[in-house]
C-alpha cells in the first residue's frame, strides 16, 4: 500500500500546568504545545507532538505545506525538505536547555514531529507498531520515574501583565505545597500510590543545596529500596557540585546536571562517587565529541524532540553503548502523543539502562488522545496496534486549542513568570 502526503496541520494547544519551580522560576498556568497531523486521505492519519512556542510553531508551519506529496517512508527525503525550508534558520531554545543555538539544532527540533508522524503513518500503513521500526521489541513495558517539584499549592492571583499570565486555568491539581523534605516526600507517596513508579527523580536547584541534599534523605529514609535522582539544572558551581556529589554518595543512581558546560561537568564527574547524567551539555550530535571525550557524562538523557525524533535518539543510544555510557529520556511538560513516541522508542532500545522521565503526572488526566497510555506499576504497556498506538480525540483537541486562543501565553518563560510575584528574582546558573 502507497501513500502520499495530502495535508500538514499543525494545531497549538494549551493545558493547564502546576506553578513547579525550577532554577530557571516557575511554571507558568498553561503549557504549550502543538500538535501535528500529517493527512494521507481515507482517514489515514500521522501524529506527531512538539513545543508550542510562538517561534517554534511558526517554523513548523513554514515547513508544513513543502510536505505535501512526500512518501511518509521517505525519511530522508523529510529531512532535505525541512531543510531547505528553514533555510539555515537558528531559533534558540526556550526549553531549558544549555550549549547555545545552531541551524543544526533547529533543524533537529522541527524534523522530530513530523518524522514521529511519518513513522505513525508507516505503521498504520503495514499493520506494526512503531517498535517494530526502530528494530523489533526488547521489551513488553517501558519503565518511568516519578519526577518530583518543589511547588506552590496554586497559581497565585497575578496583578502582573495579563500577557505573562494569561488568566488561571481551572482547579484540578490533586498535589499540594511543596517546599520542604516532608512536602517532597508526601508528593512522591501520592505518585506512586496512584502510579507505582519504581524510581523518584527530585528538580533541584530551587533551595540552597543543604535543604535538596535533606529533602533527598527524607526520600531515601521513606523509600528505602528506590533508586534516587537529583537534577538541579546547573544551578551550582563546580565546587559545590563536588560537595554535594560527596554528602550524597550511596543515595543517588546519578546526579544529574550539577553544574553548567561540559568541561565543568568533566571535573565534577572526576571527583564524584556517582555517574553525572545530561540532557544539558550534550543535547546535539556535536556535543558528543567533547561530552564523552572528557568524561563529562555517564548517562545521557535522550528527548527525541530535540535530537530529531525517534530514529537519532536510536543512533544516539547505539553511539552511548560503544563508549559506555548509560541511556535514559528526558522530558518536559508534554502530552500522550509525546508519551506514545517515548514508549515505542523505549521498547526498542537495549540500551535502556534507567527509567525514563515524564510529566504526564502533572497533566492531571488532561489529554488530547481518546484513550492515553496509562501507566501502572511504574510502566507503559506497549501497544500492540499499529503506529504509535493512539488516537486523536477530535473534541479534546479542539478544547485544548479554545485553552491556546484564550490564554495570553505565547512563549514559555518561567524567569518572567516568577517575577511577577519575586520581582527581584534573577535567573543564575549556577546560583550556589
């Protein structure tokens, strides 16, 4: 069976998010993201699912319309079509992410959705999942951590610029305040009670490293069998990293972006008794040179948003294995296609040494899918159906595009956002 590429419709959303702190702020009340559909006709459908951002969206749109005719198979062809597109566009990253812009960079980001798409379609088309094409399955069920915030019990009313606010969503996060260890550790009982995650990650880089280092005890003293993680998001020096790495030898699996740059994680990961983990220093296939040449890293935290989508995050893995370094996902505030495309690529890859991050426990049961992934016992069965194994629930789509028209948020921006309420808050990496 053959198909062509008819339409690309990209559709923005937004869905209400937690105020979670972070070294960068806070979260602000809606997260954005786009959702991409690439139409074969007779119903036949790709998905793929992306950032939001006003910039991001944009390109994706420019791209878009040059799809029309292409081969869902040709892959390669996608790539030359976005390619020359984009034109050698450099859009910088809003999402976190250290190392600077680069053409190559943006081009990655904007290939990942609709390559996710394409290989829906393949599926759909020869009756396999996704899994399938990325090399078989190694694995039934996909394993996930808890990702705990410290966070405030709710948005508060903002006297603010309605452009950095964008009004409060509805009521509906079932977590409470926390900002203390006792805070912490009820928020992660919570989670695994409703989810049973075998593994807890904390976001630091929010207190003074001595009051991360406590909450991390607490974890360590009501989940006594659990591995642990910490991520402070490059808020500390290389000295401080150093220190921290020592006073928490034998609680953590690994430390994750103690500090900025790869050859400041190079001399963190010399003297700590822990592996470092990246989604940070090495985010772009010309990190990996310098990033596993020093050291700098033992595991990286793959997001095949950025690395271009699900294929190169397979290639990054098969380059992890040949220098010894370990493999897990990153994610960021995302949707069940995000999800979907995560569980697929899991499946897939032996490499899979740590379970992956994800937020869907903050999406508080908002989706765009007819029937979202559930995860229990602390893993997402994979589907047995073709593609990515999920559907578009038209109505929810629609509702969660109502959310985008009507909030005033256009880019996400948790320095700004925070300030608002701190005005004196600067964002400092590192800060300690």
């Amino acid at each position: 069976m053959t198909a062509r590429i008819r339409e690309v419709v990209v559709t923005p959303v937004a869905f209400p998010d937690p105020p979670l702190l972070n070294s960068a702020g806070v979260h602000q009340p809606w997260a954005l993201r786009a959702i991409v559909e690439l139409r074969c006709g007779d119903g036949l459908i790709g998905l793929g699912e992306t950032y939001g951002d006003a910039p991001h969206l944009e390109l994706l749109r420019g791209v878009g319309p040059t799809l029309v005719g292409l081969d869902p198979f040709d892959t390669n062809g996608l790539w030359r079509r976005v390619g020359r597109a984009l034109g050698g566009v450099d859009a910088p990253d809003r999402h976190g992410l250290t190392g600077g812009s680069s053409p190559q960079k943006t081009a990655l980001r904007v290939f990942s959705p609709f390559e996710v798409a394409c290989l829906d379609l393949q599926g759909h088309l020869i009756g396999r999942p996704v899994a399938d094409l990325l090399g078989g399955r190694v694995r039934d069920r996909v394993p996930f951590s808890a990702y705990l915030f410290y966070k405030w019990a709710a948005h508060p009313p903002a006297d603010g610029p309605a452009s950095l606010v964008g009004g409060l969503p509805p009521a509906g996060d079932p977590y409470p305040e926390a900002l203390d260890p006792a805070g912490i550790v009820e928020q992660a009982r919570l989670m695994i009670a409703q989810y049973g995650f075998g593994s807890i990650k904390l976001k630091g880089g929010v207190f003074p490293p001595g009051e991360e280092i406590a909450a991390i005890r607490a974890l360590r003293e009501a989940f006594p069998e659990l591995p642990l993680r910490l991520d402070p998001n490059a808020a500390w020096s290389v000295a401080t990293s150093i220190r921290v790495a020592e006073e928490t030898e034998g609680l953590l699996e690994y430390l994750e972006d103690p500090t900025p740059g790869i050859a400041g994680m190079a001399e963190v990961a010399e003297a700590a008794p822990m592996p470092l983990a990246t989604n940070m220093c090495v985010v772009s296939p010309a990190d990996i040179p310098p990033g596993f040449t020093q050291e700098a890293v033992g595991v990286v935290l793959s997001d095949h948003h950025y690395w271009g989508g699900l294929r190169r995050s397979a290639e990054l893995a098969a380059m992890c294995r040949t220098w010894g370094v370990g493999v897990s996902m990153h994610s960021n505030s995302h949707l069940g296609i995000s999800l979907a495309a995560m569980t697929q690529l899991g499946a897939a890859l032996p490499e899979l040494t740590y379970a992956a991050d994800t937020h869907t426990p903050w999406q508080c049961g908002v989706d765009v899918l007819d029937r979202p992934l559930p995860i229990t016992g602390g893993a997402v069965t994979v589907p047995d159906a073709p593609g990515l194994g999920v559907a578009l629930d038209r109505d929810a789509l629609a509702r969660l595009h109502e959310n985008y028209l009507r909030c005033a948020i256009r880019e996400r921006d948790d320095t700004s956002y925070r300030r608002i309420f701190e005005p004196g808050y600067t964002r400092r990496r590192p800060r300690w």
